[in-house]
C-alpha cells in the first residue's frame, strides 16, 4: 500500500508541476535535510536510546519535550541562516525567497518529530503503530500536495507544503496514542550520565558528508548547470529509492548484522537487475510523458542507490557496535573524492547531468569498497561471499535479458 502510494504521489508531481518546479523541489528538499540530517537526526537518534523500547498506556510526547524544543531551535537558526545568506548564496531564485525560508524552518521541526517517531514505534511491539503513523502520513501527504496545487498554488513550495502539512496531522494522530516508556536495565543505568556529545558530534559530521554525497551536490547541478537538468536526476533517484524502500521491509531488524547482511543479498541483487529491465520500459506509467526519456538516468541511478543500500546497512553495523568513528574514512574520501570529480568537470566544461551522475556511481563504489574492507578488518565479520555469488549466479539471466533489451529504453 505504502509503495503504491508513493509511486501515486511521484507521478502526480510530475503531472501537476512544470519541469522547472520539479527541479525546484530537489533543491529545497537537499536544504532542508541538509539542516535534519545534519543537526536533528542525531540527537532524535540519541533521545531514542535514552527513553528505551515503549508499551502504549503513557503520553508519549511528555517524553520527548526536550527533543522538541531543540528541534524549535534548530528549525529558528535555519530560518536565520537562509535569511541572511540569501544574497550571498541565491537559493532557489525561482520560487519566492520568503515561502522557501518559511518551509525550512517548519520542515526542520515537523519532519524532525516525524522521523523520531517513526524511530520511536520501531519496536517489534509496536511496528502497528508504525506502519498506521507512516501510512496516514503518506494519505494526508497526499491529500495536502494535491490540494495545495489545486486551489492555492502550483509550485514546489506548494507541492512541498502540502505533503508537510500530511506528515503534521500525522504527528497529531499520534499525539492521541498513549504509551507508557518501559527502559531496559541498560538504559535505567544510564539515565544519570552525561549526554554523549562527542557521539553525537560524530554522528553529526558523518551526516554531513552523507548528505552532501546523497542531497548536497544538487544544490550545485542547480546553480551551474540548470534546474530543469535536475528534474530528471531527481526523478531517477525517486523512482529507484521507493523501489528499494519497499523492499527493506523484508530485511528483518531484530536478527544479528551477519543475517541482515545475507538477507540484502538475496534481495537487492535482484531487485536491482529487475529495476534495470522493467523500470526504463514502465515510465509513461510512472510519470509525466515529459519526463519519460529517463531510461538512462534510472539506470545509473538504480546503481548508485543498490550501493547506497549496503553502504547503510554496514553503517547500522557498525553503530550497533559503537565503532563509527571508522566511517569517518570511506565518507571522508568518498566526499572528497565527489568534490574533486565536480570541480575537474566545472574545469573542463562537462558539468553535465549524465557526468556527475557517473561519478556518483564511482563515488558510491569507492565508499563502498573502503567500508567492506572494514567490516572484514575491524567488525570482523563474514561478508558470505559464497552467498553472494550463488545469487550473482542466480541474476545472471535477468543481466542477459537487461543486456539484450537495453535498447527498448
């Protein structure tokens, strides 16, 4: 259901907004999780740990009235930053600078709540109450974007707006359950220590390097490039992450890291040659005919974000091991490595779409490469080769059928 809708609200987007809109969402979207993922994730993550697993008899958000209000502050500071950097910087000069700085600020704190609840109801006790708060928020999203498109106003801030305003009275929805917070031995002992600042400043670097290789790069393809370009990246990514989104509903949490590991395997391998195959060919279903040329984007897009996949999936291993300070290396290198390809194809004028997004599949598989050789090094861990070359062998008729079928795209 949940897949059905977001494929359902990417094709309406496409439908609804001009292609130069379209591009705009990307952008503002990479500025606003730019502030989340870099200053709120971590310390929604933090207060997560510190409340512990939950039993519903108790008013959840009595709990997580501190969070709230340093997501307040957060969303306040990014208001202050984007107001008076505008002239410096130039954000997003096609759609008006005030309702964009305003949609930062709200996005920062709504979207911040949103994402520790989600966290919050992630107990194998609770998934129910997960999968209701994302599915309402997925059908007032939708609601919210088509109505604001419709009678107010048919932008990416309107667009935008709307589908915030869908995750809010998801927030309110959930603010009538009641939980009541049962902490484990662990976290009770904890409840006098200090609060992890130097691990929360490491989470908050990486963050940065995650969000400049996954979002920020796209702030640059709209300033020296052309922001209709980046409607068609944008597109692309959207279309493969909800694929494989979707498809991490299957890989089990409560299971150690190893069987993780061999169940992504299994599944995204697959996944990946059957986005290669169907996807370019379904277009004109999934979006807009004006956007239906994208074959090529899909394809390299779906190959950056198959890495991406286990690149997140070895960064959960090595937090659930408190050794995170090791990521520090493969997204160190890898935005470096990111930043060094732009400035080269600036120099030589092949800024082009198509070039940077091959170099993000390059970026995605040096990151790759360092933190497999991590896993194997310092979490020690068995990474099934033989597993993955069962199912290699396994996907090598969907290779030949993708092969031989290129063309059609």
């Amino acid at each position: 259901m949940q897949l059905v809708l977001a494929l359902i609200t990417l094709r309406l987007m496409t439908t609804f907004l001009d292609q130069t809109h379209i591009g705009s969402t990307f952008v503002i979207a990479a500025v606003s999780l730019g502030f989340t993922q870099i200053f709120t994730y971590p310390v929604a993550y933090y207060f997560n740990k510190k409340i512990g697993s939950v039993d519903l008899n108790f008013p959840i958000f009595r709990e997580f009235l501190p969070a709230f209000i340093y997501f307040a502050v957060i969303a306040l500071l990014g208001f202050a930053v984007l107001f008076f950097t505008k002239d410096v910087v130039g954000y997003a000069i096609y759609v008006q600078r005030e309702a964009f700085f305003i949609y930062v600020g709200l996005y920062i704190f709504f979207n911040s709540t949103f994402r520790m609840l989600e966290i919050f109801f992630s107990s194998p006790a609770h998934l129910g109450a997960k999968s209701i708060l994302q599915l309402s928020a997925q059908i007032f999203s939708l609601v919210g974007a088509i109505v604001s498109v419709k009678f107010f106003s048919a932008t990416a801030v309107g667009w935008l707006s709307g589908l915030l305003a869908g995750q809010f009275l998801a927030i309110v929805l959930s603010s009538f359950w009641k939980t009541e917070v049962i902490q484990t031995p662990e976290v009770r002992s904890a409840e006098g220590s200090r609060i992890p600042y130097a691990h929360i400043g490491l989470l908050t670097f990486l963050g940065s390097f995650i969000w400049f290789i996954s979002q920020g790069y796209r702030m640059i393809i709209e300033k020296y490039v052309d922001v209709q370009s980046l409607a068609f990246l944008g597109v692309a990514f959207s279309i493969v992450m909800i694929l494989f989104c979707a498809c991490d509903l299957f890989v089990t949490e409560k299971i150690s890291w190893q069987d993780r590991w061999m169940q992504a395997v299994r599944l995204y391998l697959p996944l990946y040659f059957v986005i290669l195959i169907l996807v370019p060919a379904s277009l004109r279903f999934l979006v807009s005919e004006r956007l239906s040329a994208i074959g090529n984007y899909v394809i390299l897009a779906a190959t950056v974000q198959f890495m991406w996949q286990f690149s997140k999936l070895i960064f959960e291993g090595f937090l659930e091991k408190s050794k995170s300070a090791w990521l520090l290396l493969p997204y160190l290198v890898g935005t470096l490595s990111l930043c060094a390809g732009l400035i080269y194809l600036d120099q030589v004028n092949r800024l082009l779409v198509v070039k940077v997004m091959l170099l993000l599949v390059a970026t995605s598989i040096l990151i790759l490469a360092i933190q497999l050789a991590l896993v194997k090094f310092v979490l020690k861990e068995n990474l099934g080769v033989k597993n993955l070359l069962r199912v290699g062998a396994f996907c090598l008729p969907l290779g030949a059928i993708f092969y031989f079928t290129r063309g059609a795209f």
